[in-house]
C-alpha cells in the first residue's frame, strides 16, 4: 500500500493485476467514519471508475498521478450519477483530454451528455469494452441500489467486479481486500440509512450479476472483497428479498 497523501490519508493498493483501489477516509461530524473508493485499471487505454467528489479531486488526482500520467487515461466511468460517482467528471476530463465519460446509455441520455464537458462513451447492457490486456463489461442495473440510469463493470481478466454502492461497509476501509464478512455491516448499514431503492426486479439482476463468477468485488464504500462473489450476490438478494 502506497500513501498519496499524509493529511487526508488517501492511499493506494493493487488489489488485482493491473487493478488499483484508491481510498480517502474521512471523518463526519457525528463522529463516525466513512470511506470513498476509486478504481483505476492500467491498460493500453486506461480506465478510471467513479471520479470522487469534485472538492476530492485534487486528492483523486495525486493518486492517479502516482501510479500514471494523468493524460493518458482513456475512459471515466461511473455507476449512476452522485457526487461522489461523477461530481469531479469535467475535472478529469480537462487534466485528461483524450478520455471520454463512460456509463450507461440511460446516463448518456438523460445527463452526461448535457453535464459533461465532451460527449459520452455510452455503453449498452453486456457490450464489452476493450482496454488492452484487460476487458470491461457494461450491465444495466436500473434502481439497484438507486438510479434508472445505474450499472456496473465486470472486469473480465481478473473477475472484478466494480460493483458501486453494493456492499457499502461503514468506517474507514483500512483493509483494501479482505475476505471477512462484508455482508452483516453492508446490510446494517443499508437497513439504517435506506438508501436501496426496493425495486421488484432486484433479485433478478443480483442473480445475473452472481452468473458472471466475480472473485473480486471492488466497493465504493470500505474495503473490496475476495471470494466466491457469486454466493455473496445471491445472499444480498435473499436479504433485500426478506426486507421487502
């Protein structure tokens, strides 16, 4: 683990070939803890997932900027549209000029293309984007965990899946990968602050995303997890089918 910046702690961590986890903790002022995660994948045409808060983007970029020049990123994408998944969007768009916005065609639509300061890269549900030695997957995800215009990435080399706001842990997320139970404190968590949208078709489009086999499940929010990703999927979906 590599620490970009001493003061915000934000730090750095491959957590699969070619696949790093960019952390910043941060502290409320209830006194709890919270973290936000980007994920930059190095390739031939590099790919950075969620842009961080615009008032995070100088600490986003030190980051990005230890691993590579920030003018050879190709891609920023992002789950749905939030702050903290494309607030920071035209920033890295002006230190990057050759990258284009990537989301879903429902985002391109109805945001990005009037938001974004270049025209979006939108992808449909299941088209494949190639990067280099690494691949990325689009799946369409509308209203899971919130937004009609949600989705995510599987990366296909490694079977990470870049899985947003799913599994939001509580705390710090000292740990980049773990193997621990991440479902209890997630479920908690979402139980607390409802921020799911409950949507019928929930469990269908878990149980798609189980069919895909990931082994990495790369968290906005604490830390990423190692392990049977497709069991993990299907437990999410058993549990927000209960609290429905």
């Amino acid at each position: 683990m590599t620490i970009s910046n001493t003061t915000s702690g934000t730090n750095v961590h491959e957590i699969a070939e070619g696949i790093y986890r960019i952390n910043t903790p941060v502290a409320f002022p209830d006194g709890s803890d919270f973290s936000y995660n980007q994920y930059l994948i190095v390739d031939d045409e590099p790919m950075l997932f969620h842009t961080g808060h615009r008032k995070m983007f100088s600490l986003v970029q030190e980051a990005v900027a230890s691993i590579l020049p920030l003018h050879q990123l190709r891609y920023i994408g992002f789950s749905h549209v939030e702050g903290d998944e494309c607030g920071a969007l035209n920033e890295w768009l002006a230190v990057a000029p050759q990258a284009s916005p990537v989301c879903s065609q429902i985002a391109a639509m109805t945001s990005i293309n009037d938001m974004a300061d270049r025209p979006a890269r939108p992808l449909a549900d299941g088209e494949l984007l190639l990067l280099g030695q690494h691949s990325v997957r689009w799946f369409n995800a509308p209203h899971l965990p919130h937004g009609w215009e949600c989705g995510y990435l599987l990366e296909e080399k490694t079977r990470t899946l870049l899985c947003g706001d799913l599994f939001t842990q509580p705390g710090k997320g000292e740990a980049a990968v773990t193997e621990s139970d991440i479902l209890a404190p997630s479920e908690a968590f979402r139980r607390a602050m409802d921020y799911f949208s409950h949507a019928p078709n929930s469990s269908e489009i878990l149980g798609r995303l189980a069919a895909t086999q990931p082994q990495m499940l790369a968290c906005m929010h604490g830390s990423a997890w190692q392990g049977d990703g497709a069991s993990l999927l299907r437990a999410l979906a058993r549990s927000l089918a209960q609290a429905n």
